[in-house]
C-alpha cells in the first residue's frame, strides 16, 4: 500500500535520472557541410577530422559530414554557419568577400604564387593569422588552412592564348578578383554556385570554367568540356571555419582535443592534395573525353602579361600593402 502510495513520485524520480543521465551523454554534434565530393582533398580532410575528432574525444563529439551541396551550396552554407545550423566548413577562400572580407581575395590574383611553398609561408605567416582575425566580427572562428591545389582552365574550344578567351562565358566563384581575372583576358565571367556548374557547362549557360583537376573531375565536368590547358593560373585552397559562439562555448578539454584533430586533418589534407590533382589530371586524360594541353613557358609568359593588370586593379579593394606583402614572400624565396 505504501509503496503504491509513493509509486508515481518514484517513477517520476527514476525518469528524472534517467533524461539526466542521456543527457550528460549526449554527443555534441558537428555538422560540417561542404560543396565537393569526398574523393577530394577537402573530402578527405574533413572525412580524417571526423574520425581524429571522434577518436580524440571518446565519442563525447559526433561529426556529421554533409558532401556535394547535399545540405547547402556556397551562399546558403556561409548564412547557415552564421545562424548556428552549422557548425563547421570549409569554402574556397574565394568565397569570403561576400561576408565583406574581402582581403580573403588575395590569393585569387593569377599568378601570384610561384609555388605552395610561398602559399604556406603566407598562410602560416602574419598574414594568415591578420585574415582569420578579420573573420571574428562576422561571428566566424578560422581554424586551418587547406590546400586543394592549381587551377587549370578548360572549354569547349582549346585554349593556347590570352585572344582565345574573347567573348566566352567563363563561370567564376563569387570574387571580384576572378571577376576582374576573367575580364583582362577578354572574357565574361558568370559567377555561379559549384553545384549549378555541370548544368550549366551541359546546357551552353556558360562556355568554360576555371577549377582544378580534382573538382573538374569529381564533378564530372570533364565530361562537358572538350578542352583543358593546364595553365596553372591561380590557386584554390580552404579555410575550415567553425561558428564562433559555438567554439568558444564548448568545454577547454573538447576544444583542446579538437584542435589537435584539426591539426591531424590540416597535415593529412595538405599532403594528399596535389597526389589527388595527379591523379585526376591523369584520370581526366584517359578519359579521352578532354584534349589535355600544356602551355609552354613562352605561353605562359603571355597569360601572366595579360592577367597582370588585375593586381593593379585590385589594389582599392584588397589592399596594396597585402599584395605588397605576398609579393614580398615570394621574392624572398627566389621569385620575382
Ligand atoms: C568552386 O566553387 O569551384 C570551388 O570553390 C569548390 C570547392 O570547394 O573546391
């Protein structure tokens, strides 16, 4: 009887602790959204930070990977990451103007790294750090830079010199750089979203496009293009950005950890990145749906004379001391 009596309150006691209990257990979740296939550099990386993360943290975080726009594309993904639906990204560093930081634009400028040598020294350098301090204001953290790799340009008609581009519809990313890139060698830049790009090269919306060989393979563009020079004009790369308040509410210990699954990620991205442009770039060519073409040195030269007016152009929008600064890193490692 007096058992009966107390019987709810028990019950409703046992519930208690029990909810409390999941609760305690419940896994912090991150989702990380991203625009290209798993079988990429950024991929990869993201696929080693989940399992590294996971690992570190004996299951107390759970890393969702949403590949391919399967969540969001470009625009939306950055809106998504500032309103907490996110967690964690990883854009092109060419997307970043559009949140009004436009610095980020830096590294689209033809030309401007010799080699990734250059590229890390910049991106682990005082440079780096000042351009993840201007992210802060927007409400985003960045956490590590990834490398993808050279951008190659490809089309329905060869292109060998700068007078091949006249009047083709090229589709850029969202950078006023690659805007003014395109622009300097004749053509019309279409900005479109990564998803929209297949479609878009199918149905003659746009002529060609910029990317490197692993996203032009992944995405199947090749398939679409019938021609590809390998130019090497310019450079695609990631910063992994987390959504501020998020970061800095999570407890020392987890974030500590997950700092050193990023720094496990950032190492094992950066070094299968060029193998996996190798290998696309090979894939691409035996495909035998794209005529592969190299530029000679003395074509090259002409590309970069025609796309140099961009870094004078740019200058009241990036800054001239920034492009100053990464001339400045590659003329000290022996390049003019
Ligand atoms: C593109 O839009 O072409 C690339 O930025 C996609 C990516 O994330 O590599």
């Amino acid at each position: 009887m007096k058992l009966f009596k107390y019987l709810p309150a028990v019950l409703a006691l046992s519930c208690a602790a029990f909810t409390t209990g999941a609760l305690a257990q419940a896994p912090i979740v991150i989702k990380f959204s991203h625009v290209v296939a798993n079988d990429t550099p950024k991929g990869r990386g993201t696929l080693r930070f989940k399992e590294l993360a996971e690992k570190a943290t004996g299951g107390r975080v759970k890393v969702e990977v949403y590949p391919n726009s399967t969540l969001y594309k470009d625009k939306e993904e950055l809106e998504a990451l500032q309103l907490g639906a996110v967690q964690m990204l990883a854009p092109s560093l060419s997307k970043f103007g559009p949140l009004g930081v436009k610095e980020f634009e830096v590294y689209d400028i033809p030309y401007i790294f010799p080699n990734k040598a250059v590229l890390h020294a910049v991106n682990d350098g005082p440079i780096g750090k000042e351009l993840f301090r201007k992210l802060e204001p927007t409400g985003i953290t960045g956490l590590a830079f990834w490398d993808n790799g050279f951008k190659e340009m490809t089309a329905n008609k060869p292109l060998k010199t700068p007078a091949d581009f006249k009047g083709l519809k090229m589709r850029i990313q969202s950078s006023k750089v690659l805007d003014a890139e395109m622009r300097s060698l004749g053509a019309n830049p279409q900005m479109l979203a990564f998803s929209e790009v297949y479609q878009a090269m199918q149905t003659g919306v746009v002529d060609g496009s910029e990317n490197t060989p692993s996203n032009i393979f992944t995405q199947k563009h090749h398939e679409v293009q019938k021609y590809l020079t390998v130019s090497d004009h310019g450079y695609i790369g990631y910063a992994v950005v987390t959504n501020k308040k998020f970061w800095d509410g999570l407890p020392a210990d987890i974030r500590t950890a997950l700092e050193g699954a990023m720094k496990g990620a950032t190492t094992y991205a950066n070094a299968v990145a060029q193998q996996d442009n190798d290998k696309a770039l090979e894939d691409i060519r035996k495909s035998g749906k794209t005529i592969v073409t190299q530029l000679t040195d003395a074509e090259k030269a002409e590309w970069r004379k025609a796309m140099l007016p961009v870094q004078k152009q740019m200058e009241s929008r990036i800054g001239k001391q920034l492009i100053a600064d990464v001339n400045k890193e590659a003329a000290s490692q022996g390049f003019k």
